[in-house]
C-alpha cells in the first residue's frame, strides 16, 4: 500500500492557501488528488550524521519545523521540489549554513543565516498528477551572509549511470514506522543508481511502479537506505573530491514507502529542468555562479536583438 503520510507534519499550518503562483503567472491549485500524491515521498532511513562542512550547500525550510530540504545555488536563489514550494510562503523560513535543525552548528564559515524568501517560481510544467518537472527556486530578499559555497547542477542528461554512487542527504524521518521522527544533524546515506526500465518494472505484488517513472526521473536505493519523509525537496548528488566538485543531478522526490526492499527511490532529473534553471537564475539573481554561463547567454541575447534590428544581420546574395 501506499505511505499516506505527508512530507510536511501539519498540513493545516503550512498550505494556508488555495493557490501558489508559478512560472509566469501560472496558477496551481490544490487538490485532493495532489495532496494524495505528494504522500509518496523520501526521507533518509539507514544513513549517517555527515561531517559539519561536508554539505554546506544543504538548506532546511522551516515552518513551524523543518518540512522540507533545498540547496542553495547562488548566493539568493535556493532550489528545492515543486510540491514543497505550492503552499503559503509568508511564514517560511530558510535555515542556510546549519548543519543541526536549530541553527547552533554551522557548516560553512562560521554564520548561520535564517532568511525568509520573497518568490517562488514552480517549473512551468510541474504536473501534480505524475509529479513530472518537479522543481521550484526559491528567490531570497538578499544574498546569503552563511558564507557557504553553492553546489554545481548537472545539466548532462546522460549523467548518471550505474557506474555512480549517488548521496542522498536531509533531516527527514530515521524510522520507516508510522510517526515522524526528525534527525536533529544532517544525515546523508549512499544510493545505487536504478536504470529507469528496472525501475518502472519494480513492484510488491500489489502496487506497482509501472507507468510511472519518467525520462525526466532517477532512481536509486540500496537495501536498508532510503529517503523518507522531510527530505523531499532536497538533493541527490554524485560527490567530488569536496563540496566544491560535487554536482547535484536530482531532488527528492517521491517513493512507496521508505527504505522498501521493492521500490526505489524517485528523484526529478536535474538536467531535464537545467535550462529553465538556468534562464531563471540568469535573469534574477544578482551574482549568479560562473558554471551558468550567464554571460555567454546574455551576449547571445543581445546578438540577437542587434541583428534583428538590422533585419536579421547579413543579406543573401543572389537576386532580390
């Protein structure tokens, strides 16, 4: 059977709306069928508390506690799950730089910095239904005082492979019994990397992934580990010989059960949505990193716009 317990502990609290905007004015809605769906999600079951500095990039959205995880990819953008952005932002807090829930340990240069986000920007093709495109950036009133680096996104659509070890980590619930149970430290756990078909094949006899696990998903598992509630939002990552070469290739999902011997893990594919990421950040962030090539894209642009101007740049030779 389905896990029918919410990523976030009371549903009441947080989605005091009936509505969220997104991309460009986008309007999603909430719905009974939704909330169902957003039930089917990771937390980390079977790992271990990370070394203080290892994840600086990792972020906790608060409410009145922590339900969801995110990771900062420029100094004020924060990037998490659609599902954990579709609710009321006006009483959420990003805890940025803390490797405890509490704010008392840092994990970057020695602050901790709790900001509360100004927008939120839902993938314009987020479907609820199938929970395909399921990102969200969080854009924050200020650029982070943390001090802590910002994790690099994959945009190579054929990385990973089974040849990777994925990382997962987060605060979410240590118990796959009923309850949540938050870990108080950042606890990450190592993953196998699932090949999508033997993914969409994986079933218990009575539910089934069949049918539901996209191009624009990963899987991963590994016997005993698992995400589960209250990490959702938060990344799988293929890790560099530091937190500067790590690079983030999904975010938490959705999954039947938590640490289930028969069914994966299910992660959004980083690079499906990298281009809109990228657009995005370009275009509001106030500094955003090297990696996007923000200004290549803005040359293009520009290019663009002198040559149209022009008449489209250089005339055909021939006759008119």
């Amino acid at each position: 059977m389905l896990t029918q317990t919410l990523i976030i502990s009371s549903l009441a609290t947080l989605i005091a709306a009936e509505k969220r905007e997104g991309e460009a004015g986008n309007v999603i809605h909430h719905s009974k069928s939704h909330m169902n769906f957003l039930s089917m999600q990771p937390r980390i079951i079977g790992g271990a508390e990370t070394p203080v500095d290892r994840y600086p990039y990792a972020v906790s959205l608060q409410s009145t506690q922590h339900f969801c995880g995110a990771t900062i990819i420029a100094p004020d953008v924060l990037f998490t799950a659609a599902h954990c952005a579709i609710i009321d932002f006006s009483d959420v807090t990003a805890v940025i730089g803390s490797h405890d829930l509490e704010g008392k340990t840092p994990s970057g240069d020695g602050t901790v910095d709790k900001v509360p986000p100004v927008r939120v920007y839902v993938h314009p093709e987020y479907d609820a239904s199938t929970n395909e495109n399921d990102f969200a950036l969080v854009f924050l009133p200020r650029p982070t005082t943390a001090g802590v680096e910002y994790v690099r996104l994959n945009s190579d659509p054929e990385f990973p492979s089974q040849a990777d070890v994925l990382t997962a980590m987060g605060w979410g619930d240590t118990t796959v019994e009923d309850g949540y149970d938050l870990s108080d430290v950042l606890l990450g756990v190592d993953l196998d990397y699932i090949p999508n078909d033997v993914c969409d094949a994986s079933s218990d006899g009575i539910d089934t992934y069949q049918g539901l696990v996209k191009d624009s998903m990963i899987c991963a598992s590994k016997s005993g580990r698992d995400g589960c509630q209250g990490d959702s939002g938060g990344p799988i990552i293929v890790k560099g010989s530091d937190h500067t070469k790590d690079v983030q290739v999904g975010v938490s999902s959705w999954g039947y059960g938590c640490a289930s011997p028969d069914f994966p893990g299910v992660y959004s594919r980083v690079s499906n949505g990298y281009r809109w990421i990228r657009n995005r950040v370009c275009r509001r962030s106030v500094d955003p990193p090297e990696w996007f090539d923000c200004w290549k894209k803005k040359s293009l642009a520009l290019r663009f716009a002198i040559n149209g101007k022009n008449g489209g740049g250089k005339k055909k030779s021939g006759p008119p």
